[in-house]
C-alpha cells in the first residue's frame, strides 16, 4: 500500500470566547491518498476549519493544535509562514466557497492565472502566456484568448468557478482542497465545473478534498466518506455505501434529503437527541 500524501491525527481548532475556549475541530484524525475524499456535515460542524489548518490559514487568534500534520512526509506543524507560501498553490490548492468573489477585480483573468503560476515558478513570458491558454482551454472554456482579457465581472458566475479552478490548478498541485465550489451554481452548471475538478483530478493524479454539505453529490463524486458533527467525525464510509450509514446523525441527514418519487408531506427533522448523549 502506498504512503497516504496528508496525515493527520488529533486535530483540533480552538477559538476564545467570553465563556471560555471553543473548540470548533475536537480531535479528528484521518489519512488521504491519490483519491476523492469528501467531507459532509451541516454548516458549522467543522468542514472548512478542517480544509483551512491544513493549509494553516487559521489566524490569530484561533489555534490549530495536533499530534500529526503530515503532507508528503512534511510536518507542516514545523513549517515557517515563509516556507509555508512555497507550499500554497504549488503542492496544495483550496478553491474557496463563492470563488468568483475571491477574485482581484482590477485584474485581468489571464493575469491572474500567470500569477499564480509565477509565484511558483519562473518561466519565459510566452510560455506564460501559453500556459495560461492552455489551462483555460482545458477548464472548458471555448475562447480563451478573449477570455483571458476579461475582468472578473465580465464573466458569469459558471465561468469565474472555471476561472478559479485554473488558477488553482496551473501550478499543478499534489491536493486540491474544494470548499463548496458549486454551491452558488444552478445544478447544470454544477455538474459541468465537477466534471472539470475530476477530470483534471484523474489526469494528474491528484488528492482531493471535497467540502459539501451535499450528501448526494458526495456520494456521487467521491471515493470515501467523512461525515463530521460538532467538529467531530461521526461516521466513515465508501461513497457507494452511504445508504448503509448506521450513525443517527447520518441516517438523519439521508432521511432529510427530498426525493421526486415520494410523497411525504414533511420532510423529517434530525434528532439531537439519539447521538447528543453519546
């Protein structure tokens, strides 16, 4: 079995508060391959803490604290903010919720992409260039040139998602962490920007982390499973097992997902009080 590319045991993220400390990640471990793992739960149970202390963009005066964080036999733990820059972008990617929006908007597109490129790398201006075409051509987008010369709001919201997947990309990292990349997307452009994450995922045999509180798409997308809960992890499981969840907090969350062919005139509402206790 191959070594898995991120490690990490115990971790925790912990902000002040007037009644004392929070902790908003408690103690959770798990280990990734060159697969799709995602990450489910309701908003606020820990996911993009999760996805930000890995990256170490926990600032002050949160604190991240773990036995393990480990990527690519790197202790990230040790690791300077100068050394640490070396390694955002151009080993580990995020694409945040609502990339469009994490866009500079006096930028050109194409300038944009090259600077996430040149950050890391330092290659002649044509090559730059084609580079950057070539990585918009293949985000799908049909007339790079002319796209490459727009601002971010000449673009649709479906477009500036490709936008950000290139950049994020161009420097071809070993893991891509998606924070809810689709979540302002109608689900047929949704379904075009997944296609995109997983066709560049396989052809450059990537890790990915994907961030959702969509147990369906997960399901869909992914190869495994975390479910977390008040910055716990409650459940794991394949992708193609989720319906045999045996967590009340899982099979909670799969009973309150609509289907077409039911006729319930009320969807369930979870119960707090099966797994509160525990």
């Amino acid at each position: 079995m191959s070594k898995p590319l991120l490690e990490i045991e115990n971790l925790r993220v912990t902000f002040p508060t007037p009644r004392g400390d929070l902790d908003v990640v408690r103690g959770i471990s798990f280990a990734l391959g060159r697969e799709r793992l995602g990450i489910v739960g309701e908003s606020g149970s820990g996911k993009s803490m999760t996805g930000r202390s890995i990256l170490k963009l926990i600032r002050a005066p949160g604190r991240v604290s773990a036995d393990r964080l480990s990527f690519d036999g790197i202790d990230l733990r040790e690791l300077s903010e100068r050394r640490m820059r070396a390694i955002r972008g151009a080993r580990i990617s995020m694409v945040m919720q609502d990339p469009k929006f994490s866009l500079n908007p006096v930028m050109t597109i194409g300038e944009q992409i090259a600077e996430a490129l040149l950050t890391h790398k330092r290659l002649p201006r044509r090559e730059v260039s084609q580079r950057v075409l070539a990585m918009l051509e293949s985000v799908r987008i049909a007339d790079p040139e002319r796209v490459a010369k727009l601002y971010p709001h000449e673009v649709s919201g479906g477009m500036g998602q490709r936008v950000m997947i290139a950049m994020m990309l161009i420097p071809e990292p070993d893991l891509l962490i998606a924070d809810e990349p689709t979540s302002a997307l109608d689900v047929s452009v949704q379904g075009q920007v997944l296609d995109i994450i997983d066709e560049q995922i396989r052809r450059k045999g990537m890790g990915l982390i994907f961030i959702s509180h969509d147990l369906n798409l997960v399901s869909s997308y992914c190869d495994r499973i975390l479910v977390m809960n008040t910055g716990e992890i409650v459940e794991e499981c394949r992708a193609g097992e989720l319906h045999n969840a045996t967590h009340p907090y899982t099979r909670g969350l799969i009973a309150s997902i609509p289907r077409l062919d039911e006729n319930r005139d009320e969807l369930p509402v979870l119960d707090r009080s099966a797994w509160a206790a525990k």
